[in-house]
C-alpha cells in the first residue's frame, strides 16, 4: 500500500513539488512516482516490530483466592493486583496437577503430565501398607528428549534464564540441560534449603546462592537477582522464568512483615500471619520485577505472566494450622477438586492484552509452552504440545472449546486418593481409582462442587468417564495396581483399632469425607440412601466396645444409625451436640470379633429426621478384659 500522504503537501516526508524546476511536470512526477515506491519498498522490507521478552513467574502452593484481585481481604496484593488491572486476569485457569513437579512439567513441555509419565511430586511419596493401590513407575526427571519453551526461544534468538526452583531433576538434568543459559537457585528439591541466608542446607547450597549477607530473605534475593538478569539483557530478547519458591512450607517470613498481620491463626479461614507476610514478600518481589521493566522503557515490550503450580495447601502437613483456605473452592493442594487444581494467571502485556481484561475461558498450565512459542515468533516442528496459544483470549477472542484433562495416580501427603478428572463445558467429572466411584459438578454454577450430579446428569457423566478414558489410552497414562501388602486400618499395640474418617469408602451421591483441618469428618450426609464402610485389620479375636465420635447440629439429632459387620449389627440413634463439628464420643455397644483377619464394618443411616445424619470423625473399637 503507498501511503500518499507521506508525499502530500501535509506529509512530513519527501514532496514532488521540491524537485527542481527545470524538470517538466511529467518528468517530476514520474519521479516522484519512483522515489514513493523505492521508499514503500525500503518500508516493507524493515526490520519488524521486536519480539516481546518474556517475564514467567510461577508461585509455589499459592491459591487462587489468596489475591486481593481474586477476593482475598486477608493477604495484602498490591502489586498483583495492580498486574491484573493493567492486564488480563483468568477466572477458570488450571495447573496440570494438584501438585508441584508435574505442573512444572506441564509448563515447560506444553504437554499433559501423564503423557511425561512425570504424574507426582519428585521423587514422590513411597508405597505405603495402608493403600490399597501402589503408584506406578514414573520419570523422577523431565527427560531430556523433551523439546522445552526454554530451549524453543533460545533457538529463536532469545536469552533465557531461570531464576528459582526447578525440580524437574538433578545432576545431569538441571536447568542448563534444558535450555537455560543461567540457572540461579534451581535444583532437584522441592523446597527452600533456607528462607534466609546462607542458602544451604546439609545436603548443599542453591546454585549461585553460594555468597549471601547473613539473614538475606530469599525472595527478596531471587528479585534482586532477576532484576540483574533484565538489566544485563535490555538490550535483547530475553525470556525469564521465575520460579519463587514461596509461599510453601516451611512457612518462614521476616519477622517485621509477620508483626502486620493479626494472629493467631484459625482454621478455616485465611489468616495465618506467617503465610501472609510469606506472600507479601512475594508480591513486592513481583513489583520491583514490573518496576525494573518501567525504569528501563521495557514494559511494553515485555509479556509478563504469573500464576501457581497448584491449589493453596489447606491440610495441616505436621502443623497446627494450615496455610491457607481456599473457600469457596474445595479442598486444596494433592486434591482434584477445584481448590487443588484452579490457580491464578494474570497476563500483562501493553501490545497484546487490554487493561482490565476478564477472562473465563477455561485453560490451564499446559498453554504456556505454545502461547510463548507464537509470541515469540518460534514454530518449533519437533514440538507437539497438547496446550493452544492463549494469545487470542488476550485480544478478546475466543478458543475452539476443548476438555482439559487430569490424572493423578497416587495418594497425596494432603489425604487424597488416586484418580483423575476432566473438564468439558461447564461440566467436570472425577474419577476414583480404587473403586471407580465418579463424581459430576456443574463448576459454573456450583464453584464448591457441592451438589454431585452423578445421578441427575447420568448421560452427561457418562460420557466424560469415555472422553477421559480414551484419553487416558491416547497418552499412554500409568494407572495404579493392587498393593499385595495393604494392611487396612490395623490395631496398635494393646490392639484397639481406630478407624479414621479418611479411610472410610463412602457409597451414594453426597456423603463425602471432608479433610480440611476444621472438619476432618465424614459430613455432607444429606442423603439416607448414603452409606460408608471401613476395612480394618484385628490381631486377635474377641469382644470389641464400639466408641463413635460423632457430631451433629441443633434440629438434626434423631437418626437411626446402623453399624454392621457381618451378621452382627448395632443400631444406635444420634445425638443432638449443639453444631456438626462439636464431637462427643459415644459407646454404642458390643462387637464380637471370631477370629484375627481383616474385616468390613458398614455404617448406614436407616431414618434422618433432620437436614443431614450426622457427622463421623471416627470410629473406635476397644479389646473388653
């Protein structure tokens, strides 16, 4: 296209009507004609717009609602809130997997953890004798062969560096092995050797951490270092990722930032001083990385994303309270419901994403590697990622609808049990793999995943159990196996046998275990068709008094309740304790246990005159003299 008006009497440019005067008016304007097309082509053949560097910072354990931007009042988020206000923020944005490596992974690869057969925490948490499943064989590296984003950027002229955890393997698998030109902080461990100088632990020291003022703060470290990394490389592409290793346990903050936050701690709620303060160091450490690109004029050359690894850590993990809440989604990290998986994203980029965007297409970890691919100019043949590039929901568009897919073969260190799930429209379906019980939630309009359709919608679960099966096949998923040495709920030494919430196998639609410190109970007993069992193990045979530890809320007291192991049953009726989380122990009678194996004990409910049965923290059965 000539553009004119670079030659018009208004154009800024070269005008015909200079040239000299002793040449004849078509002979001017022939030449003039000449000179517009050498100067139109001289413009097409320029240099094209610069590339954007790109900023990846990903948080450890850090939940979707912790951000003030996503209705967090506890946690103090300004600079992350002021991210998502100058860019794009993602309600229904999913990390690959409720925990940290295969999401890394994910991230890294664009492909689904299971298709990287690298599905847990590396190296993971060893088969036990209280599961009735063992994990399967998987990577404890992310294999060489795999083709990364940093390795597909490097090879489109891009500095690369990462600066932070990597855990994605070791010697001979570190970062520089795939694709970084620098690597500060990356290892194989999954946590903090310290949170305060000197970085090193018996095991060793953070790379490039070896020299450190005694008492400096991590994060505040791992920002300075990526603000010397965005400096030295100005001048260039560069891709930075940074991966923080706050805010997960060990909880450790800077005893001035903690002094701001009200304790102690509640459960059930998000106000833990030491994980605010935690996260607060994370989000300044966020601010001076975007302030480091406003100083130096490379803002709006610069793509910058954040996000999480997986759902705030919600169960207690050795502590007296846990981290965070993440209400009103369930649950959280290790879990498959949506407080474990559904994180923050938050996109800034002036040439590509409009200020004050809100997105609600569902996406997830496994995008980033084909987003920053096309954002880079890079089309990497030798890369087949299962994520699409976001770059259209960053200018308003839309995505061809897709499901996003989840397997998790393993008992989490949070309480969870294997399964997988996968999400289609509004609808996700969560499969159990030690009995193959499935659960269906509308997540748009049940974000708490509190109403299983399984019953209601039986067509439309159904059908995910296929989709998620054939994907499964198609990326050659491990699944667990029979663990010949499960030895379920076995007695302690003077044999009493404790039978915990958690191990019950719960049958029905909603009666669920719930593992959130505040309730750590059997509840959501609404429905009296509902039933659980427990397999426990007994040594000897015998009688056995039965205590129940039972809690139930004012008007709901009165049901008939059922125990029952073989051909013996006892029936007791719950008592009214004032609310469903105050818990009184209850001997309800006599079990007579023949001889030492293993044995199923049932509870049912046979009436529920109130809004639910009960709820059963645990059942205990005691040798009589």
């Amino acid at each position: 296209m000539i553009r004119l008006s670079r030659f018009g009497p208004h154009g800024s440019g070269y005008c015909p009507a200079r040239l000299p005067q002793r040449l004849a008016p078509r002979a001017r304007w022939v030449l003039g004609l000449l000179l517009a097309l050498v100067l139109q082509s001289a413009g097409q053949t320029a240099e094209p717009a610069r590339r954007p560097n790109v900023v990846l910072i990903v948080a450890d354990d850090l939940g979707q609602r912790d951000l003030g931007c996503y209705g967090s009042t506890y946690h103090k988020t300004p600079h992350l809130d002021r991210l998502a206000k100058d860019g794009a923020r993602f309600t229904d944005f999913y990390a690959a997997c409720p925990v940290c490596s295969p999401t890394r992974a994910s991230i890294m690869t664009g492909k689904y953890p299971a298709r990287l057969n690298l599905t847990d925490w590396l190296p993971g948490r060893p088969d036990r004798p209280d599961q009735k499943l063992n994990r399967p064989v998987f990577n404890q590296h992310l294999p060489l062969e795999e083709v990364t984003i940093a390795e597909v950027l490097k090879a489109a002229g891009y500095t690369t560096g990462l600066i932070g955890k990597w855990h994605l393997g070791g010697d001979g698998f570190d970062p520089t092995r795939q694709g970084f030109g620098l690597n500060i902080a990356g290892d194989h461990t999954g946590t903090a050797r310290s949170y305060f100088a000197p970085f090193r632990n018996k095991q060793g020291v953070m790379p490039g951490l070896e020299t450190a003022p005694d008492g400096e703060y991590l994060t505040d470290r791992l920002a300075a270092e990526a603000e010397t990394f965005i400096e030295t490389n100005k001048g260039k592409p560069f891709f930075l990722y940074l991966p923080h290793y706050a805010p997960h346990i060990p909880l450790r903050a800077k005893e001035d930032v903690v002094s701001k936050y009200k304790g102690p701690p509640v459960h059930g709620r998000q106000n833990h001083p030491v994980y605010a303060a935690m996260l607060e160091s994370l989000d300044e450490a966020v601010g001076r990385v975007v302030k480091k690109l406003d100083d130096l004029k490379l803002s709006d050359d610069t793509l910058v994303l954040f996000t999480s690894d997986n759902g705030g850590l919600a169960t207690l993990e050795g502590m007296p309270f846990a981290p965070t809440f993440n209400g009103p989604l369930r649950e959280g990290k290790g879990y498959l419901y949506e407080g474990g998986i559904r994180v923050p994203m938050i996109a800034k980029w002036p040439a590509g994403v409009k200020p004050g965007t809100v997105v609600d297409t569902p996406a997830c970890s496994i995008d980033f590697f084909p987003t920053l691919a096309e954002a880079g100019g890079a089309r990497p043949a030798e890369a087949r990622p299962d994520g699409v590039s976001l770059l259209p929901l960053f200018k308003g568009g839309k995505l061809t609808d897709r499901p996003l897919f989840w397997h998790y073969p393993h008992y989490a260190n949070q309480g969870s049990k294997p399964g997988g799930a996968v999400r289609a429209g509004d609808y996700k379906l969560i499969e159990f793999y030690e009995d193959g019980r499935r659960e269906l939630f509308d997540v748009r309009k049940d974000l708490g995943e509190s109403r299983n359709l399984i019953d209601e919608k039986r067509a439309i679960a159904d059908e995910l159990a296929a989709k998620l099966a054939a994907w499964r096949t198609e990326v050659g998923a491990k699944m667990p196996s029979p663990n010949p040495a499960f030895v379920p709920n076995p007695p302690a030494k003077d044999g009493t046998i404790t039978l915990p919430a958690r191990t019950a196998a719960v049958h029905g639609v909603q009666l669920r275990f719930e593992p959130l410190p505040h309730k750590n109970t059997l509840g959501f007993w609404v429905k009296q068709d509902d039933w659980a069992e427990f397999e426990f193990t007994a040594e000897k045979g015998g009688a056995f008094s039965v205590e129940v530890l039972q809690g139930c809320g004012k008007g709901s007291g009165g049901a008939e309740v059922e125990l029952a192991a073989g051909d013996q049953k006892l029936t007791f009726t719950v008592k009214d304790t004032g609310g469903f989380q105050n818990f009184e122990a209850r001997n309800v009678g006599t079990l007579m246990i023949e001889k030492p194996g293993r044995y199923t004990l049932t509870v049912k409910a046979k009436t529920k005159p109130g809004v639910a049965v009960m709820d059963l923290r645990q059942i205990v059965l005691k040798p009589k003299p």
